[in-house]
C-alpha cells in the first residue's frame, strides 16, 4: 500500500512505469471507493516532471465524463488494488474543478492550473 | 529550435505537455531527417520524472517496428518541424539498443536500462 512501484510498474521495470501503463489505470479513494481513472499525465517541459494526473471521472459510457486534474503528489500506488489510491474522497473530488473533455480542454481552460492548486492547497484539505 | 515548449506544448498549457500529445510525436535528426515517433515516456516511479522516450522506428505499416529508448534529454521540441530532434544521427540510432514492440518490452529485457545508458555514453557519442 502507499507505494507507487506497484504491479503496473513492475510489467515494466523497477524504477520506471510507461506513460502508456499510467493511462487507463484506476483510482481509488482511501476507502477503496472507485474514483474513475487516469486519462493522461501532465508534463513539466522545462523539469520533465510529472506534475499532474487528469483524472476521468463521471458520465456513463462517456457520455457527461469530465477530467480532473489532481496534483501528482496525492497518488500512491497500491499493489493491492492494482490501482493508484488518491489521498482524497469522493466528496473532494466532486468539489474540486473539472473540465469537459476534449483534446484542448488546457488551452480552453487558461486558468486550470492555478485553479486546481488553490484547491487541493485549500480548505477542503485541511491536512495539506 | 531546441527549446521544448513548443506548438504540441502550446495546446495544452504554457509549462506543461500531456503524456497523449507527447505519445504519436514526430521525431527527427539534426538534419530533418524523420527517426520515427514517440510511442511513450519512461516515468520514474520515486521522482515522476521522465527518463527516456521510446521510440518507435523501422518497419512498415508497423511491421518490423522496433522499440528505440532513448534518454529524454537527447530531445529538444523544435516548433518549425511540430516535433522533437533528437541529438543523434539515424546511423547513431540504428546503432542503439532496440526491442521488439511488445506490451511487455521492459521486463522481458530486463537489463535495458543499462545498456542504454552505456551506449548513449559510449564512443558513438563522443560529445557526450
């Protein structure tokens, strides 16, 4: 549990996990209550760091999904679950800023990043 | 040229590159020669930094394809070509260490790491 050198990691190698793997994994609350699934990571162009999860959540058969980008740091990987565990509920998450999904939906969105960390950095996280 | 945050960054946001727009990128030589494309990015699991692209080369119609890693700092994202030059010829990457495209690439060539660390550090790379 809380680790992210997990099953998924393991099909590749021990300190690395494919960008690709990442992609269609899910996510769990701490309680083990699903969450949705990672839609894409966010990359820092100039550190070449993974900075945030996009996060697909809602909707059935993908119809009113929505993404969610969560700061990379609240994901650990369970072994377990086979599934990343955020370090947030459900309730969070439903407060927490999304966007519809679409191929741009960071450039329709200009502000999302900013957004997202008064957020998680926020009241609802009083442990942060 | 050589700088990273380029027109696949742009679409997204001014820091950051999702892993999808990453994934399916143009990669060329110095010389504008085409050296395939990005399959995926290696992530580090302790530090979520990216480590190596893969790339994907050879074959046609995916057929002979092979898996090229390559450290992540080799490229630069160049916004006349709308993808990344690789700091290699196609003679250095014929050269390099390939796998067969498979899911499971990594842990069946468990020591690929390192013997790609030691070719893009050995003789053929003399500036390196």
């Amino acid at each position: 549990m809380s680790d992210r050198s997990g099953d998924v990691a393991r099909r590749e190698t021990g300190a690395l996990i494919s960008s690709d793997k990442v992609e269609g994994t899910a996510v769990y609350d701490p309680a083990g209550n699903s969450l949705g699934s990672i839609h894409s990571v966010m990359i820092g162009k100039t550190d070449g760091k993974v900075a945030y999860a996009v996060l697909s959540f809602g909707g059935f058969l993908g119809i009113g999904t929505d993404y969610y980008p969560i700061p990379w740091a609240q994901l650990r990987y369970d072994t377990a679950q086979h599934g990343y565990v955020a370090l947030l509920t459900k309730e969070q998450l439903e407060g927490a800023p999304r966007y519809e999904t679409a191929p741009d939906w960071g450039t329709r969105n200009a502000g999302w990043q900013a957004d997202v960390d008064r957020y998680y950095r926020g009241p609802a996280f009083p442990s942060a």
